[in-house]
C-alpha cells in the first residue's frame, strides 16, 4: 500500500473472504516482515481487530469492525508514505487522468465513483500519490460510500454496513487505472441542488489546492512546490457544481472530451 507493508489474517475463512474482496488488489508475496500486522478474532459473537496483538475494537457488527480495520490501514499507509500525497481521487481512461480534490465530506468518492460507473478506471479516492517525476502512484483502496451517496448511485451495500461502505473497484464495474500517467484535470467539488457545472480556474488554483489537501508537504517543502508548480503547466483546472453525481459525471466528461 504506496510503499507500506502490512500483514492480515482472520481466524474466519468468512470474515477473511469479505475483507479480500476489499484489499485483495495490494497482496502481494512477503517480502520482509510487515511493519504492522492486523487481526481480526471472533470473542462471544463479536467481531474483534487487532494491530499487533494489540486491542483495537470489538463490535458484534461485523461491517463496522471491517470499516475500522480499512480505516486503521489506511491511516497507517499514508502517514508512513514516502510519496508526495494529496487528499485527492483519482480516476481516468487511455485519453486524461482525472483528480477530484476535497476535504473530508466533500464528495470526492462519490463524484469518483459516478465517474467509474461511466467507464473510467480506478487509481484512489483517498489520496493522489506522485513519484519524483509527477506521474500517478495508484493507491486502489476501497471506496468509502455514505447511504445517500450509495442510494444516489444505484449501488446496494451488504447489512452489516449502515454509516458507510466500502466497495471495491470491480463492484462499480471499473479496472484499474495504469501507474505512471500525467494528471490531466483537477476538479474542486461543491454539492448544490441546481444542475451541473464546470467553471475553468487558473493554473494558480492547481498548486494551492495540491498543497492546501496535501498530506506530507511539510516534509519536504522544496520538492511538494516542485512538483505541485510542474502539474499547474500541465493540468486544467475546474471548479464542478455538483447536482446528481450520475449527471455531474456525464456532463464532465462530455466537457473535457
């Protein structure tokens, strides 16, 4: 996971096939030990995580145990990585890679995932992830759905998830983007009631958003202006009025075709 390796094991066959479903994209051989190793037990019909035989959770529904474990990944993955990282979703096709940047709440999986449902290929919804050249570093994890955004989108998620969900590129129809493209677009969300909208932004608005969302720019100041400078000459910019996001997503790639 963007340079992270962890461990997971389950004691139910069950409980490990769901969670496979969900990350099986980042298995890979074991190479060295894991730098964390999750667990996940059945205690007295409750599902319990582990961080290295430490306790985390323990909930008998089962959905928001899993939820936590991806949650807990995820964090770990991207505070230890080494990559310039954006609080971004990424999806795109042979033609563009799309980058849809907000803060948490904003929207961004669920314009992701409209965009998905349209054809698009899958590289994150957490986060943008560069390498020194500026080209994508797919971090595939699981899309985090709300039950609107969900509802919205015609998708229908297992009982055991009420808050959120998570869903697999493969469940919104969709592959995986290649690693090693360009960025093309950035799109800032807003949620309004009317109908869609894309406004063009200047180049400025492609490195104060980078930065702003970014994750790790403190770390290395020089190369995160570096690199955020390199993508305004290449990236359009846009400001997207989102109404439907099945609409939205087909009034955007009209636009940018």
């Amino acid at each position: 996971m963007i340079g992270n390796e962890f461990g997971f094991r389950a004691e139910s066959a069950e409980v490990f096939k769901r969670v496979h479903r969900l990350l099986g994209v980042f298995e890979r051989p074991l190479r060295a030990r894991p730098s964390k190793t999750y667990s996940l037990a059945t205690r007295d019909d409750k599902l319990t995580l582990y961080r290295d035989c430490k306790y985390i959770t323990s909930q008998s529904e089962s959905g928001v145990v899993i939820m936590r474990l991806l949650a807990e990944m995820n964090r770990a993955a991207v505070e230890a990585t080494t990559r310039f990282a954006v609080h971004a979703a990424v999806v795109g096709d042979d033609d563009r890679v799309i980058v849809v940047a907000a803060d948490s709440g904003g929207g961004k999986s669920t314009l992701a995932a409209a965009l998905l449902q349209q054809g698009l290929r899958y590289g994150s919804d957490e986060a943008l992830c560069l390498d020194d050249d500026a080209l994508v570093v797919n971090y595939p994890k699981p899309i985090s759905l709300d039950p609107w955004s969900w509802k919205m989108l015609g998708l229908t998620a297992d009982e055991s998830f009420s808050d959120e969900a998570p869903f697999a590129a493969s469940e919104l129809g969709a592959g995986y983007l290649e690693e090693g493209r360009v960025p093309t677009d950035l799109l800032i969300p807003v949620f309004t009631d009317g109908p869609p909208s894309l406004t063009p932004l200047p180049p400025s608005a492609v490195v104060a958003t980078l930065l702003q969302l970014s994750f790790n720019h403190y770390r290395d100041g020089a190369r995160a202006f570096a690199l955020s400078t390199r993508l305004a000459r290449v990236m359009r910019a846009w400001h997207v009025e989102v109404g439907n996001p099945i609409e939205t997503a087909k009034h955007i790639l009209e636009t940018l075709s």
